[in-house]
C-alpha cells in the first residue's frame, strides 16, 4: 500500500509539473497574441488618420495654388474627397484668415463676390477678433452645410486653426461635440474632432496663408469599421483621447467582443496623431484568444493524474495478490488503451488544426531536422507531400533545395534565415524572401516570422509563413500607377511651361503702340512659378515611384568620388552671399546603384545647404565608419535643428519639418529613404552637438578601395570647395 501511495505522488507531481509549463506557455501565447492584435490596431488607426490628414493636405495644397480662393477653385480642390470613402466625415469647410468687428461688413462682401452667394457672417459678441466659415462642401450626404459661423467661438476647432498656422501642416483638436451635432438628441452624438490644415499661397517672399481647410469627423463613424475589422471580435478597443481641459481621457471610439468571459489580459500603448496623442486600450479574455489551447493543461494534468492513479493501481494489485493482480492487470489495461486513445484524440485534435490553418507553420529540431510541416507550409515552399524532409535536413541545403532568395532574386544568406536565426535564440518578425522551384516557377513572395523552441528541454524553433505576393503586387501596380500619371502630366506641363515662358519673353520686349502691362506681366509670372513647382513636384513623384519600384543597377560605386560629383554640382550655382564650407572624409567603396546613390547624397547636401538660417554659411561634413561588412556615412551640419518628434515623420511622404520660409515637396527624404532601404542599409538622424542635425546612412560593404579625399581631386574643383577641419561641423 505504502509503494502505491509512493508512486501515485510522484507521478502526480511530475503531472503537475509538466501541467504548469504547458498553462504558462498558454499564458505566454496570449500575451503574444494580445501584442500583435494591439500593434495591428495601432497601425490600422494610424494609417486611417494618415490617410485624412493626407486628403485634407492635398485638398489644401490644390486650393493654395489656384491663387485666389474662390467658390470655384474650392470646390474644385475638394472634389476628390468624395471618392475617398472617408467614414465618419461630416463636410470639408473653408475658414477665412482672422478679421475685426470693423471690417465683418466689408469681408462678407469679398466673399460673396468670391462665389459665397448669399453668404451671412453671424460674429460672436464675446470676440474681438473673428474667424468665419465662407464655403462649405458636406460629405455625409447632407444638402448642404450652413457657413458664416464664427469659428473663433468654438475654443476646440479655434485652438486646431492656431496650431496648424504656427506649425504650418495639418493640426488635431481636442475631442468635443461638433457645432452641427448639438442640435442631435444626446443619444445621437458622438465624440467628435476636427483636422486642420493651412491653405498656403506661394509668393515671391514665402508662403502667405490666405486660409485654412477644416475637416469635421465623428470619432465612432471615424475609426469603429477600422477597429472591428482589425479587432476580429477577440478584443474589446477603446481609443481614447486627452482634453485640454480636463485630466480625464474621453473616448473617441470603440468595440467590444461579444466573446464571454473575464477580460484579464490589458494592453494599453499610445498612438501619436498630428500634435496629439491617442492612447489605445485593448482587453481580452485569454481563453478566447488562443482557443481551445487554454484547456490543453487542464488535459495534460488530467492525463497525468489519470496514468498516476493507474499504475499507483496497478502497483497496489500486485503487491496485494497474484489472483486479484491478474484481474486487476486486465482492468488496468483497458483504461491505459483508453488513455491513449484519448491521447491520440489530442494529437488528431492539433494535427487537424495545422491542417486547417491558411498560413504555414514549420517546426524544426536542434539540428534543423524538421519535426512539423502543415499543409499550408509545404504547398507554400512549393513542398509535395511525397516530399522526404531528410533530403533537406541541413540548414546549409535549404536556399538551394528550396529555392529561397532575396526580393532581389539574389539566393538567399543562410545566415539570415529566420529558422536559423531562431535556432540562435534570435526571434525575428515579417522577413520577406522570394520561393522560386519547380512548383513556383515564377515564385512566391512570403513573409516569415520566426521564434526559438524551447519545450520540457527539447530546444528547436517554429516559423510561419505567409503569402504576400497578391498584396506586395498590389502596392507595386498603385506605385506603378502613380508613376504613370506623374509621367502623362509631365508633357502637357511642360507645354504649358513653354507657352508661358513664350508669353513671358513678349510681355518683355513690348512694340510701339502696346504699353506693357504690369499687372498681366505679374499673373504671367505667377503662372509660372506655380507651373514650374507642379513640375518639381512631378519629378519628385517620378523619383519617388523609381526609387522603390525601379531595378538596381549593382556594381562597385566610389563614394568619394560620387560625392565629390554631387558637390561639384552644388557649387555650381550662383550663391548670393559666402558658398558653402564643405568638408568631405575618405570614403569607401560599396555595392549599390550609382544613380540612386548620387541621389541619396544629392537630396541631402542640398537639404543640409538649404536649410540654414539667413546670414548663416552653410557647413557640411561628410565622413565614414568602416567596419568588417558596412559602412556608415555621415552628413554633418550646421542647419537648422529638426524637431525630436518629426525625426521618424520626415522620411515619409509629404512631411516636411520646415514650412515657412522654404520651398519644397516633403519626397525628398522619403525617396533617400527608400533607395537605402532597399540597398539593405538604414537612414536616421540625430541632432549634431552644438548645433545642427547629423544623417546617418548605414550600407552592406562592396569591395573597398583606397579612399580619396578632396585633395585627390581635380584642383578646379578643389579651388571652389572651402575646406574645414574634420570637426568643423
């Protein structure tokens, strides 16, 4: 009895044991689902608003540049908007700069000669100084919008207005109840903001605001589709968001699962909009997310007990009697075929669940023998199932057995493959790799993600993959689709650019009998400044699509010798006060594309020259870190410094961090950024100590070479270059 009682314990506690690690890599899987679904969420919302703050900036910048903001020129630039699905959004509302008490009668004259028929300026009695609504366009099939509402009574939206004039780019308000929603019964209304923008017209001294686009947007219309579709009803979300005048968060949208159960899992991150930032809640019951593997423990400690009892049983029966052992023998065996049917049951339970699954999962032993491939998985690597997985147990087959390269079409590193990472103890997210065999002759486009194994001692790693070639494909055609109205547009602009400039040439020599005209010389020349911004714009957009889309040209590029070109260049021009004092290091050689490379250094070197303060010399230093297999290249300058929270925003499209003062389109960087990225180095920023902002650009090392400097060069180009220490900068 006593021998029983010894082996019921100790197989029960090693049941037990084996019970906790089982439930604490549950937990560990919920958590892990928990923070992808909370990151999906936050991107999601992030390029819902991206996508509205982008639409309003176009909006304004196309009204901005028709001149003078006219009913027509508005409605024209706003038209778009109605084709952009944009939930939530209740009209798109043009805002006259600031006026007094005195000049209400005057203004509201101006306006309706600009198109506002049968505009009515209603002022606030509390305000000295007023800014009026004078064209409105409603989006949520309303009639029509009322206008000649006096903004500045509406401490929200007015605060926005201010904010995007200051920072000349699109501002957030703090939620509040929109001044057309209040007449709604309360059940009715939402939490609402409003997105603004400065409507900017480009002059021979800088940009004049003349204005500003006002989107108004219902929080919950706004963002709840984006929530649910993302949230899968697994999660409960909440977005949230801080008023100016109260310390408690306001809810600006949300969804709820009608999954049952405790929410006991919580994450909680914050999401940055505009000048504002969000915060993001989302909770869920645990055993919703991973499903039917939150009663794996349960069956695992359940098995376990089940087996202690019998053989603790068993070992009782035969310390009891020969007879009764023999009876007790047969009973025993018939439950412990029972249990493992049951166990069998299990493993058919999970087996059925791989199969099941669209995405593929592979696992793989401490030695990279694989242990698991589902379905998904092998029809994925192009894998038949008559496929023998010994043929290709060796981490060092797999890109040539399977057919595995770079996006490039290069093989690929087996250094880099996420399962091999991941046996390393390195986990690694969304690693796109090109499959290429006899089943996908054309190849496949998947995105792996890959994590260590480390179960009851038996160490491996697991990785899923996932098809993106229908997505990735779709990015390219829009990409390609972009490039080619940029290129149309590019011929009949430049008609437009020779005719004016032919118009220009007449209106300057005038004949006998036909006076010049001042003002239609004026309007010629407005014409074609406008003309010729469109057309850096274009070109900007053409760099832009090339920059992702357009093959590389690898071959063995001098950097010294390609910054030196681009400086050459730079110089060139004609400067109106001091040239710039440029520094240039010893720099290496690498493997990349002359051309895009050239343009990485050109955009920046200009950038770093051309943002500097007035009466200031520009102050640029260019130089190398070389290791074993990159090299990072530095831009040092003395400009002026960028914003600690615009340093990730201004390597996307259209941002610009300066405005007032400074010409440009906000592709530059993002085409710099794009071009590196795809060489497979990085670009960041950091500021410059004492002043200024140092571009760090990290690339994969070519063959190097003897460096050359600037006293390498020819000397007419060394005579037109100052040169400063190395720590000038």
């Amino acid at each position: 009895m006593l021998l029983a009682l010894v082996v019921l314990v100790l197989l029960a506690g090693s049941g037990l044991a084996v019970s906790r690690v089982v439930e604490r890599q549950v937990d560990e899987a919920a958590e892990q689902e928990l923070r992808q679904r909370s990151d999906a969420l936050r991107e999601a919302t992030n390029a819902e608003v991206q996508r509205y703050a982008t639409a309003l900036t176009l909006s304004a910048a196309g009204l901005g540049a028709a001149g003078r903001p006219t009913y027509d020129a508005f409605a024209t630039a706003t038209a778009p908007l109605h084709d952009m699905d944009l939930a939530g959004a209740t009209a798109i509302v043009f805002i006259a700069p600031p006026v007094t008490d005195h000049d209400i009668v005057a203004q509201q004259r101006h306006w309706r000669g600009l198109g506002s028929t049968g505009l009515v300026l209603e002022p606030s009695p509390d305000q000295g100084v007023h800014v009026f609504s004078v064209f409105s366009d409603a989006l949520d099939g309303a009639v029509a919008r009322r206008t000649g509402i006096d903004v500045a009574s509406a401490p929200a939206p007015y605060a926005a207005l201010t904010e995007s004039a200051r920072a000349g780019e699109v501002a957030l308000s703090e939620p509040y109840e929109l001044i057309i929603d209040q007449s709604l019964p309360p059940e009715q209304r939402q939490t609402s903001f409003s997105m603004t923008a400065p409507v900017l017209r480009p002059s021979a001294e800088g940009d004049e605001l003349i204005g500003w686009v006002l989107l108004g947007i219902r929080g919950q219309d706004f963002m709840g589709g984006v929530l649910q579709q993302t949230a899968q009803d697994l999660v409960d979300v909440e977005l949230l968001a801080a008023s100016d005048t109260s310390a408690d968060l306001v809810d600006v949208a949300g969804v709820w699962s009608s999954e049952p159960g405790d929410r006991d899992l919580r994450r909680t991150t914050t999401l940055p909009v505009a000048q504002r930032t969000w915060t993001l809640e989302v909770t869920a019951d645990a055993d919703a997310l991973v499903g039917t593997g939150s009663y794996l423990p349960r069956i695992v400690l359940g098995g376990a007990l089940m087996v202690a009892l019998l053989l603790a049983g068993l070992t009782w029966v035969l310390a009891s009697g020969r007879d009764r052992a023999r009876a007790q023998v047969r009973w025993a065996t018939q439950h412990l075929v029972e249990a493992e049917a049951e166990a069998s049951r299990q493993a058919a339970l999970l087996g059925a669940v791989l199969d099941s699954i669209g995405d593929g999962v592979g696992v793989v032993d401490e030695s990279g023998r694989f242990i698991i491939r589902n379905p998904a998985a092998r029809a994925l690597l192009g894998i038949g199932d008559s496929h023998n997985d010994s043929d290709s147990d060796e981490p060092d087959t797999w890109p040539e057995h399977d057919g595995l390269l770079t996006v490039s079409g290069e093989p690929f590193p087996q250094a880099g493959l996420p399962l091999v990472r991941a046996l390393a103890g390195e986990p690694s997210d969304e690693v796109e790799m090109l499959v290429r065999n006899a089943a996908h002759p054309e190849g496949v486009r998947l995105s792996v993600s890959s994590r260590p194994l480390d179960a009851v001692g038996q160490r491996g790693a697991v990785a899923v993959y996932r098809d993106v070639t229908v997505d990735r494909e779709q990015r390219a055609e829009l990409a390609a689709f972009a490039g080619v109205v940029a290129h149309d547009l590019k011929h009949p602009l430049t008609v437009i650019i020779g005719f004016l400039e032919l118009i220009a040439m007449e209106a300057g020599a005038p004949t006998p009998g036909s006076p010049r005209n001042d003002r239609a010389d004026q309007y010629t020349a407005r014409a074609l400044s406008s003309a010729r911004r469109m057309d850096e714009l274009i070109n900007d957009l053409l760099d832009y699509t090339a920059a992702r889309d357009a093959g590389l040209a690898l071959t063995e590029v001098d950097l010294g010798s390609l910054a030196h070109e681009v400086l050459e260049d730079q110089l060139a021009r004609a400067w109106d006060g001091e040239p710039p004092v440029v520094h240039v290091g010893a720099l290496p050689t690498v493997l990349g594309d002359p051309v895009r490379l050239r343009q990485v250094f050109a955009n920046i070197v200009g950038n770093a020259i051309k943002y500097t303060a007035p009466g200031q010399t520009p102050r640029v230093e260019i130089t190398a870190v070389t290791s074993d297999d990159e090299v990072r290249v530095l831009f040092s300058d003395r400009g002026i410094e960028i914003p600690r929270d615009q340093r990730a925003a201004i390597f996307t499209p259209f941002h610009r961090a300066h405005t007032q003062g400074y010409a440009g389109s906000g592709l530059g960087l993002a085409i710099c950024h794009r071009v590196v990225t795809r060489h497979g180095g990085s670009l960041t920023v950091r500021d410059n100590p004492g002043g200024g902002s140092v571009f760090e650009m990290t690339l994969p090392l070519g063959r190097t070479s003897a460096p050359r400097t600037l006293r390498d060069q020819p000397a007419a180009i060394a005579s037109r270059m100052p040169v400063t220490p190395s720590s000038a900068p």
